[in-house]
C-alpha cells in the first residue's frame, strides 16, 4: 500500500494537529469498519448455524432423514468430510455451515420441491345467446385443472388458480317441496311454476332444467297414524287425501316446462302428526341420487320449500329406528323404500353429501321458521334462505334472488389432506381486495364474467411412511370443476438410489455404501459397520478409546462404540468436540473482547488458528500498520514501533496514538525560522553563526510562493509563515527526502507592511472632533426646546385651573339695604 502524502501548513502547532485528528479519525473509520465487518460475518454465521441447529439436532443417519429436517438442511456426501471423532450425523448441516467446514456445493444433497402444470385449459370467454352452444363439459371456470407438485418437508409449493364465472352456463334446478296439510295452498301456486320459472331463467341461461319432489314424514308411529283408515286419508272430513310416505321423485330434471306443471297438477296433499317434518330424509335421497334425479355436472340448485322445522339424527329413536342413515340411495320406483328402517341424517351427513355432489340448497321457508334455517344455512356451506309467502306465491322471485345470492360467491374447499400436509389460501377479488386464512378461501360480489384469483400454498410438514404419492382436489363450492393435485414426496436423496449394497467399504460389506457414509446392516453398527451389536459393551474395545496414560474414554466427552470414540453433541450446537479421543473442542480456545480467538481466527482443537493480519494466542495482535501510520507518512512518527496495531513510543519526549505529542518541542517551521532568516536574507538572531549553525539543510530560492513545492510530492513537506526582524513575513517548505537530505525553498522577497499615511488620519481625527461638537451642540438645543415647551404648557394649566377674579371677592359686602313699610298697599280705613 502505498503511504499517504500528508502536507503541514504554516504552523506545527495549527496545522499539524488538524491533519493528524483528520488522519486519527480516517484510521479509527477503518477500525469500525473492520469491526462492523467481523461482527457481521459472526452474526450471520450465528443465524446460519441456529438454522443449522435443527439440522444437527435431528441426529440424521441417512441423507433422507436429513432433508427431513428442515428445508435448510443439506447432506455432504463428500468421503473424507467427517473429522476423526464427528458421528456420521454431522454430514447433515445448514447449507452455509457445510460450505465453511469445506463441502464443496456438487457434494452437497438439497434436493428442492417444485410444480408441474399438466392440464391448463384456458377459461371460457362466452356471451348468453352465442349461436354457438357448449356442452356443460366443454366449458371451463377454473385453471389449472391438473398438476403435480413435489414437497420436501418444511418448503411450500405455490400455485395460482383462476376462477371465471362462465356466462350462460347450465343449471338443474330440484323443487322439493313439502306435502303436509299445511302446504295445500301452496301447492296450487307450485302447479303453474315450471313455465312460469323456465321464461325467468331464460334471462339467464339459455339451458335449465327442472325437476320436482316431494316429502311428507316417515311412515311409523308416533309420526303418522297407522290405522288402516289414516293410512287410506291421513286428512280429517271429507278432505281426500294421498296416502302419507317419506320422499318421492315426483319428476326427474327436465327441460319441459309444460310436463312439470302437468305432473306436479296431479299432486295431492298428504298428512301426518307432527308438526316437524321429514324433509332431511328427502334432501339426503336427492344428494345421493344423482342417477335418478338426472343431475348433469352444471350448476345444481335444491329448492327446499316447507312451512315447517325437521327433524334429525337421533329423533328416529322415537319410531323405533336406531339405526344412522347409510348415505346411499334407496329409491325404487321414485319411492324412497328405507324410512322406516334408517334413522334421519345429521346435519354433518348432509353438508358431506351435498358438497360431495356439488348442491347448492335454497330454503324457501315461511316467516315463522326463518330463524331456525338461517341458523341451518350458516352450517351449511353455499345455502341460501329466503322468505315464502303463506301461498308460496313469490317462490320464483325468491328462487332467483336466491341464486343471485349463491352464485355471486365462490368459496374454495379442497378434499381431506393427508396426514402432515397443510394448505393455504391467499384471494386476489375484485377492487382489490385480499384476504387470508380462511377468508382467504373465498371471493364475494362476483358477477357473471369476473374473473378472480388465488395464491395456493401446499406444505408437507412430514413424510408418508410408506412415501407414497397422495391425491388431492380443490374445488368451488357448488360447482362441479374441479383442481386435482398430484403431491408427490421428497422423502429420499438421490444418492441413496446410486448407494452400493454390501459394499467392501463398509467393512467386508456389512453395510450400503450411500451419499458418502455406510448405512449398516441389521446388527451392525459403527460408522464403517465395523462392529456387531453384541460388541458394543467389550471392555477390550474400551481400551482403544482411551489416550495414552489416561483412565478416561474418548476425554469423557464422547461414548466407545467399536473401538472409536464418537464424540458427544453439547446443548450449543456451534460448540464440537472432535479428535480421536474427543480430545479436540472448538470453544475452549483463548478468548478476545469476550470472543473466542477476539473474532479473528478459527478455533481448532483448543487452539487459534488466526486470520491474515493477526497474530497472537487469542489472535488479538494485528499486524496491520495503517493505525500506527503518522500525518508525516512515517510507522510511529518513526519515534516509536508498531506492536499489534498500537505505537510504542521509544522517545521519551513523544506521546500520543502515533507518537506525534510533543509538549516540549518547537514545531518545524519555529525550529528553522531563524537558520532560513539569516541564509536567505543575511538577518536575524543567527546572521554572525550562520555559517556554523545553519549549514544543515540545502536551500534553493523561488520567485513567489506559487513555486514553492506543493503538497503531492512523495517527500513529507511542511508549508511555514514566520516574521523576521523587521516584522516583514518570508515563506518556506522544509522536507525531509528518502537519503535523510532537508530541503529548504524559500520565496526570495518577503511581505513587509507598507508605514502608515499621517494625513488624513490627522484629518480625519480633526473632522470628527468638530463633527462630534456640533452634534453635541445640537443636541443640547433640542434638550432646552423641549424644556421650554413642557414650562410653558404647565403654565397654561394652572392658568385655566383659575375659580375667581377681583370681582368676585368673598368678604366683600354690599352698602344697600332694602326694607319693604307692612302698611304698603292696605285701604285707609282699615
């Protein structure tokens, strides 16, 4: 490197100090950076090895039970990696962490997950009336709809899936509808209602269909009478009635209007006891049917109409039936054959059944029971809830709000999981918004034509015993497309399938040479397979684990297993034991600052192994001399050595970081003023010994100072002003060159300062003395103005204050005094 040109203004004192804190502060940048650099690597090092620690901790015997650890755990199948005295477990690391102890990366096992799309159709982009008609096979809503995706435990696959609703898509729609008594007047609304619904479903699909059913109770006691008579005519006067039964497929899907009000007009109304009904053992008979009923992989809607509760799973046990509904379909002839003999399905039954088969249920109930299946509705997924009128009169408006209602969400729902899998939803809706967790799994205020979109994450958390691949679907509620996954587990390292049977190197062949360690045979083990399980306890296999003159096996940090120690694991998984005996340890090494080996080395076998540039037993010596680097580009001001970064100075006089503080020295430019003075210009306090004193140095004269040397030059250079005897300034460099040589150069005219003009100064002083007194002199006049007024204002004051004059005299009295005669005016002879 080379050494900096430093350059000394004027005085040592002014212009040395400031250069060397410049250059103190440089060096002290380079320290923190140095150290931030060191603390930085150890703290990366440290979040390596704590990922790492789950690697270690797992114990793994194999490549596979390695990358079962953990997504970050890799396995090196480098042949010699493992030190005398490590457990084949310590193949299995954090990737950093097998790469700093000299796995090269192509011996390294990390196989990763990744996805395959095998099917992915586009969506379909159709307008209602295109004279150009699909069949409901041919549409697609949702992409992808095939792929494979390959997990390694703890490393998620994720995938997008799109969602469109089509426009003009399919729909079957089952109107099951309640039979009681208390339905007769709606059943006259429902005779008119396949027409009537086909011209309002036209507006929006131009292929519908329509079916119909019916439900009454089952037919045992205490749900219905069984006298023979109540069986002809459950109704009561000469109301004619139908025999009672529990379900009837009445019409299956059709697209004809006409024959669904002509069958459903020959309908009668039946009767039982009580007030729930059966419409559960119905609505199970119409989920599982699907042959029957004629659903089509299109949109399916159940129309549940009922003035009435249910009943469910359990209340069977009041006819005597225990047994739980089976789920499957028993309709002969249209007639559901088994309501006597199973139980009615739960709620959970149902919600299976009805998302199994992709049914979207509207209850169209009356007021009364409005609460009860809205509380129904929020346990079963994709259901809707409307209010029908006592006549069932708005059951086709109700119907198509309703499906508005439905088809306006889409809720994603994926099949059972395999054990240890997980999945996760992220949705990307409209006006975007996102959601996740289990709002995540689904879109609402989606129109016809919207398209939205999902971010999938699949994890494997563990691997299948057997590792076999698993299948799973995800799906929108009530639609029948679905995604199928292919999940197929990473559960072993390719080099195990490359791994030698009976290999030689497994001692004679009592192991499978595999991913650069032996996988031993049953009863066999050591890391080479060198010992039978009956050996392990052999005091003479004790013997090969203890050091010379020691009683202690493998150091006591480690267990004898056929003659070789293997070391044993501290809680610190950075902190090892290793060597033949476990003799070795990489943290009981001289410590630094609280760090083993101060940060600057690598402890091996409980002794330091330092970096470039340091030295030492905790390798806290630098050799870097940039700190001890004076402002004169000398090591320690050349006053001192260089002892692990710091000076050590060896003049007594010099002190200081880089040897450079000198209380009782005289700067350079102060130290050769006088020698300069008298050769250059023959004065100063030397000019009658210059000859004999000031002959050290060579000098050479310059015109200005712009031809004094100037800083860059590979010689220190200090730049000096002095005043010489006449209080003139003269200025010179003085340098030092490599052969010890001082130079002097020295401008040949120095700046004297010209004497003072007396003119005008005599005139300026006159001028201002007279300015002065006339300022002075106006002042006072303007001082005695505003005296005379104020005098003179406070004398009209008093004069106005004036009460009386001299005509007004208080003890003056009047000379007149008036007297009135009493007889004045009064007639004479009074």
């Amino acid at each position: 490197m080379a050494e900096p040109d430093v350059v000394a203004v004027v005085d040592v004192t002014k212009a040395v100090q400031p250069q060397k804190h410049h250059l103190t502060v440089s060096c002290t940048k380079l320290k923190l950076l140095a150290w931030a650099g060191v603390l930085c690597c150890l703290i990366w090092n440290g979040f390596a090895q704590q990922g790492g620690s789950d690697c270690i901790k797992a114990n793994a015997k194999s490549c596979g039970e390695c990358i079962q650890a953990g997504p970050n755990c890799g396995w090196c199948k480098k042949t010699d990696f493992l030190q005398e005295g490590e457990p084949t477990s310590a193949r299995c690391d954090d990737l950093a962490a097998l790469k700093s102890k000299g796995c090269p990366m192509e011996d390294i096992e990390n196989p990763r997950g990744s996805k395959q799309v095998l099917e992915d159709k586009e969506v379909t982009n159709r307008k209602i009336g295109a004279a150009e008609r699909l069949k409901p096979e041919d549409i697609t809503q949702i992409q992808p709809q095939k792929l494979v995706l390959k997990l390694r435990v703890g490393e998620p696959q994720t995938f997008s899936l799109k969602f469109k609703r089509a426009e003009d898509y399919p729909i079957d729609l089952y109107y099951l509808m309640d039979l009681s008594y208390s339905m007769k007047d709606d059943l006259e609304n429902v005779k008119s209602l396949g027409t009537a619904l086909m011209l309002e479903m036209e507006k929006i699909t131009s292929d519908f269909r329509i079916g119909f059913g019916s439900f009454v109770e089952k037919t045992v006691m205490p749900y219905i009478s069984t006298t023979p008579a109540k069986l002809r005519n459950p109704c009561t006067g000469d109301q004619n009635c139908t025999s009672p039964f529990s379900y009837k497929n009445v019409l299956s899907l059709t697209s004809e209007g006409n024959k669904f009000n002509e069958l459903v007009g020959k309908q009668h109304i039946s009767g039982n006891l009580d007030s729930p009904e059966g419409g559960f053992d119905a609505i199970m008979q119409v989920a599982v049917c699907g042959e029957q009923i004629g659903w089509r992989n299109v949109t399916r809607l159940l129309v549940f109409s009922t003035d009435a509760g249910f009943h469910f799973a359990g209340d069977g046990k009041l006819g005597g039936i225990v047994l739980p509904n089976d789920g499957k379909c028993h309709l002969e002839n249209n007639m559901y054959t088994m309501s006597h003999y199973y139980d009615y399905p739960s709620i959970a039954h149902l919600v299976q059944k009805l998302s199994e088969n992709n049914i979207q249920t509207i209850f169209a109930v009356t007021e009364e029971f409005q609460a009860v299946y809205k509380e129904l509705k929020n346990l079963i997924p994709k259901s809707a809830v409307g209010t029908l009128s006592s006549n069932s009169s708005n059951v086709i408006q109700l119907i198509i709000d309703a499906y508005n209602s439905l088809s306006s969400e889409v809720i994603l729902e994926n099949s059972k999981l395999p054990k240890g899998v997980t999945i996760s939803y992220k949705s990307f809706c409209k006006n975007g918004v996102n959601d996740t967790q289990e709002d995540g799994r689904k879109c609402s205020n989606i129109s016809i034509g919207d398209e939205v979109k999902f971010e999938i994450n699949v994890t494997a958390n563990e691997c299948p015993k057997k590792g076999q691949n698993e299948t799973i679907k995800i799906k929108p509620l009530g639609f029948t497309e679905e995604v199928e996954i292919n999940l197929q587990f990473i559960c072993e390292c390719q080099c195990q399938g490359e791994g030698e049977p009976n290999s030689p190197a497994c001692h004679e062949g009592n192991g499978t040479f595999e991913c650069g360690a032996c996988r031993c045979n049953e009863g066999r083990i050591g890391r080479l397979c060198e010992c039978s399980t009956d050996e392990v306890n052999s005091e003479d296999m004790d013997a090969y684990c203890r050091r010379e003159n020691s009683t202690e096996i493998c150091s006591n940090n480690g267990e004898c297993i056929c003659g070789q120690c293997v070391c044993k694991k501290r809680e610190n998984t950075n902190e090892v034991y290793s060597g033949k005996y476990c003799e070795c340890d990489n943290f009981n090494c001289d410590r630094s600052n609280g760090l083993i080996c101060g940060g600057n080395g690598i402890c091996k076998c409980r002794v330091c192994e330092c970096f470039p540039n340091f030295t030492g037993s905790a390798c806290d010596c630098s050799l870097d001399t940039l700190p001890c680097m004076a402002s004169n580009g000398q090591i320690c001001n050349g006053r001192g050595t260089c002892e692990c970064g710091t000076c050590n100075c060896t003049d007594p006089k010099f002190q200081g970081p880089t040897c450079e503080m000198c209380q009782t020295c005289l700067g350079v430019c102060a130290e050769h003023k006088d020698c300069v003075q008298c050769r250059a210009f023959d004065k100063g306090e030397k000019k009658e010994t210059c000859s004999q004193e000031c002959m050290h140095f060579n000098m050479t004269l310059v015109e200005s100072r712009d031809k004094l040397p100037q800083p860059g030059q590979p010689d220190p250079l200090s730049h000096c002003k002095e005043k010489d005897v006449d209080d003139c300034w003269f200025y010179f460099t003085y340098s030092v060159n490599s052969n010890g040589e001082a130079n002097v150069h020295v401008v040949e005219t120095p700046e004297c300062p010209s004497g003072p003009d007396i003119i005008p100064i005599v005139a300026g002083v006159v001028a201002g003395i007279v300015l002065i007194g006339l300022a002075l002199l106006l002042i006072w006049k303007l001082l005695m103005i505003i005296h005379d007024r104020r005098e003179f204002a406070k004398f009209e004051k008093e004069k106005m204050n004036a009460k009386w004059d001299t005509q007004e005299n208080p003890i003056y009295k009047s000379p007149i005094n008036n007297f009135k005669n009493p007889n004045y005016g009064r007639k004479a002879g009074l």
